[in-house]
C-alpha cells in the first residue's frame, strides 16, 4: 500500500519537512492520529473523511518509519539550522518523561483513555517510574477500572518504600522501627495520593 505513495508525499501528509528524524515522524505520526482519529467526529461524513486522512497517515508513517535520508536531505536540514537557530528543549522526544508530562495533559483535560496510553509508555521505557504509576492508577479509577488501580498504587507504594529504604538506611535498630511504621504509612497512601493528584489537576470532586 505504502509503495503508492512517494517519500516525498508521505512528508507532507505528516506535515514534515524532508530529512526528518525518526523521533520527529513518530512524534507528528502519534499526534495526527489523535486528531483525526474518527472517534473524534460525530457525524457520518467528518467520522468518513476522518477515516480516509487516517489510511493516508498510516500509509505515510509506514513509508517514513524506516526510510534513512538522503546525505543531501540531511545536509539541508544541518544547513537550516545553522541559518535558523532553534532552542532544542529535548534530545529524544519519545522517552519516559516525555509521555508522562503528555498524560498529564491528557488526564488534566479529561482526556482519560489517551492518558492511559501515555501513562503505559512511560511505565514501559522506565518500569521504576513512581509518578506514572500513581497517574496510571488515578486514570484507572476514573474509568472504572479499579484493580488496576490499585495494582497501580500498590506498585508505588513499593517503589517508595524502597526509595525509602535506601534513602534512610543507617542501621539495623532504625530499620526494625520502620518496619513498623511503613505498614501504617502504606495504608494511608492511597488517600494521599488521591488528594494530591485533585490538587494538580485542579479536580474538586471527591474520588468514589
């Protein structure tokens, strides 16, 4: 399917410039399919046109995703930059913190299922990740999944009694008191967490 369509063309359904990076196709692939997806329109003609910009999308990200520039193409992008500074604010768009800082968003604006998505992307590049699991857990309950949610907050509450541990280790006197008080602190973590995630995402509802 993809061999109809020219390198060319398939950078300009990504609205990408020729020489594009791979993180660069990704990023601009991730992002038209969020807006074109045909979930996204309610009626029969838009959700139809949605449906065919998402075959040309798909087309064009399979033509792009392992197509290596050209040294000119990659030459004329050195060149631009060069003429045409840019403040570089990532190295690799696509890793842990960059997914999770998207289901923030995401979640911040109701939009739970893709926060999930992002959630789940940033656990995968970095299984220790701590705040994802806390989001992924609160996403979890608002959508009526609730023993992934506690799966979730369970993890996290692992994670940080490690941190916990190797962050107050001294000796082994201590480390039997706080044994005892890590089951306590564990208990009243899920609540928390809940009051903490309403407070950065500006939620005033109460979590059922």
């Amino acid at each position: 399917m993809s061999d109809r369509m020219s390198i060319e063309e398939a950078y300009s359904v990504l609205e990408l410039k020729p020489g594009a990076s791979q993180a660069e196709i990704k990023h601009a692939y991730r992002n038209l399919v969020k807006i074109w997806h045909p979930d996204n329109f309610p009626q029969t003609l838009q959700k139809q046109e949605a449906e065919e910009k998402i075959k040309l999308i798909n087309e064009a990200y399979n033509k792009l995703k392992s197509y290596q520039p050209t040294y000119t193409q990659q030459s004329a992008r050195t060149s631009e930059s060069y003429q045409k500074p840019i403040a570089r604010v990532y190295v690799n768009r696509f890793n842990a913190e960059a997914f999770y800082n998207d289901g923030v968003e995401n979640a911040k604006l109701g939009r739970y299922e893709d926060a999930l998505t992002d959630f789940t992307h940033a656990i995968r590049l970095n299984p220790n990740y701590t705040e994802a699991y806390k989001y992924r857990g609160y996403v979890c309950s608002m959508l009526g999944y609730e023993h992934r949610a506690a799966s979730d907050l369970d993890k996290a509450a692992q994670l940080e009694g490690q941190l916990r541990i190797r962050e107050n280790y001294s000796s082994p006197s201590s480390r039997r008191s706080k044994r005892s008080k890590r089951k306590s602190k564990s208990k009243s973590l899920i609540g928390r967490f809940f009051q903490w995630i309403k407070s950065l995402l500006g939620f005033n509802r109460r979590y059922r």
